[in-house]
C-alpha cells in the first residue's frame, strides 16, 4: 500500500513539473489557414511540441483572426501575444532598416542579387530584432511585389488614374506611390478585398502566392508584368517569452525554425511562378509596359531612397545594400 502511494505521488509530481515548464505561446498569422506560409508555422508548431516533449507549445492564430499586424504587434507589446509572422510593413514598424531589401525596383535586371541579399543581412536583422525586443525564428522570401489591378493600366502615367490600396503608415509604399504620382487609399490588410469589390480601391499589390491567398485576384481583371519589389516577412517571438523557454529548448527552437524557413525559401520561386501561372489562367491578363518605362525604374529607385534616408532607413544599411548590389 505504501508502495502504491509513492508512485502515486511520484506520478502527480511529474505532471505538476511538466505544467510548470510547459511554455505555451499565442502565435498570430494572417496568412489563412492551407497557405504555404500558415503551413510552414503549422510544421513548426507540430515539430517544436513533439521534439521538446510538449515544453514549447504555440497555439496559432490563422487567417487574422487575432487583428491585423500592426494591432498585434501593439497586443505582444502588452503581453496580450507572443509572437507572430509579421511581413515587411510590420517589420519596418519595428525599425525601418528591416525593409532595405523591400526598396522599390532593388533587383531589376540583377537576378543573381536576391541570392546574397538575405544571407548578407541576416544577422544584421537578427540584431536589430534583438535590440527592439524581438528573437528571429526565420526570415521567409516572399516573391515579386506586382500590381493588380480592375481598370487596364498601360503605362506609369496612367497610374494616377487609378485608387491604390496602401497599407496605412507603409512609409516605402507610399514614397514610390508618390514618385509614381499615384493617388493611394491608405486601409488595413484585411480591408482590402471588400475594398475592391466595393470600388473604395481599383488596384493593390502583393507576390503572387499572397495575391491568391487573400482572394484579391477574383476581384481584379489586370496585372501588370514589372514586378515593382520583393516581399520579405519574419517569424519572431518577443524577447521576454523566449528568456522563460528553457536554454537547450531555445536551441531547439531556433534551429528547429531555421531549417523550416530554409525549406520554405527553397521552395518560393516555384511556388510563386506556379500562383503567377494560375493567375494567367483564371484569366487575369498580364499587361507589359514599354521598355522604355521599365528603364525609368532606377531614378524612381533613387529618389525614393533619397525621401527615406534617415528618416525611414538609415545611410549605413542603404550604403551596404547599394554596395552588393554594384
């Protein structure tokens, strides 16, 4: 009987230790459920579960059903959240350095660049992350930024005729939207489709992949073949959370989350040419601009860069991305 009674009390005792070092974590995604991106954080949250013994569990918010980012963003500042997949706009809130690699028209006619530009960078993110109170968990190549649109626009110049979605307080965006002498109409991300069924917007923007996963491209009829950017985003945890995860369990973690963005990185261009494929099929008709408008793409570049210095980036981080790009 004695017996029995210390294995009893032995067996509470493991639960009571497990449920104390059980660390579990609100993730926000706005990415909708199925999505390759809500796919990769479901892997991760699977993986990270099973390979710490359930001492690191996230329970993943879906398709922004927790806010739009800038609202979580504000809601893992008070503790509300945890972490959360945020894309580049969110990131440049953060600390606008983050965004170097979203500069309108940084790799056109340079398709070698976008292979050295995350590896040069990252650990100057993983810094700047840190200093703000964030830990990395994987920086994810988005694809090509193209517009989209409901009216056929042939030509810069005919840009501003068209109401485009920005997102509100995207400084980048709508530096080049300027320069592009577009009128924008400033929403949050989840706005946006009822927007252009409404006709608040006639045009928005996005990699392909996030085109289809948001459902804009039923809503639109054109898209026009020069990709203006690429999107990056960044899975991160607030500093405060990560500190209580056990210290071998952080190793687990990272590298755990490392390896699924590689995966999903590796993955992103046959992807987004598979999404910019459906695209033409349902329709969508791709509208090439004169070459002699794409060669203007480099002075947009730099007057926009000129707007943004020290105010939105800063010239060391410009400096050293100009300098891998030459």
């Amino acid at each position: 009987m004695k017996f029995l009674k210390i294995i009893a009390l032995a067996a509470v005792l493991l639960l009571f230790n497990s449920a104390v070092f059980a660390k579990k974590y609100k993730i926000s995604v706005l990415a909708p459920k199925g999505t390759t991106l809500a796919n990769a954080v479901s892997d991760l949250s699977k993986k990270i579960k099973k390979k710490t013994e359930g001492r690191v569990q996230f329970k993943v918010y879906y398709g922004g059903i927790s806010g739009d980012e800038p609202v979580v963003l504000k809601k893992i500042r008070i503790g509300q959240m945890h972490g959360s997949f945020f894309t580049g706009k969110t990131l440049g809130d953060i600390q606008g350095d983050l965004r170097v690699m979203e500069l309108p028209f940084n790799y056109m006619n340079k398709p070698n660049l976008l292979g050295k530009s995350l590896p040069t960078f990252e650990k100057d993110f993983e810094q700047i992350l840190d200093k703000k109170g964030f830990v990395s968990l994987g920086f994810f190549l988005l694809g090509e930024v193209y517009l989209i649109s409901t009216k056929k626009i042939e030509n810069i110049k005919q840009l501003n005729k068209v109401k485009i979605w920005s997102w509100e307080g995207d400084q980048i965006v709508n530096a080049m939207m300027k320069e592009l002498g577009c009128v924008t109409v400033p929403l949050a991300l989840p706005d946006v489709l009822p927007s252009l069924s409404s006709g608040i917007i006639e045009a928005t923007y996005g990699p392909p992949l996030g085109i289809i996963a948001l459902q804009w491209h039923t809503k639109v009829k054109y898209l026009v073949n020069v990709p203006a950017a690429y999107s990056i985003g960044a899975l991160v945890l607030s500093k405060k959370s990560f500190n209580k995860i056990k210290k071998e369990d952080q190793v687990i973690l990272r590298n755990m989350a490392k390896e699924i963005a590689a995966n999903a990185n590796a993955q992103s261009k046959k992807e987004n040419d598979a999404a910019l494929k459906k695209l033409k099929e349902v329709g969508i008709k791709f509208i090439d601009f004169p070459k002699s408008e794409t060669q203007q793409a480099e002075k947009i570049r730099t007057s926009v860069i000129k707007k943004l210095e020290g105010k939105v980036l800063s010239k060391s981080i410009i400096d050293k991305f100009n300098k891998i790009r030459k």
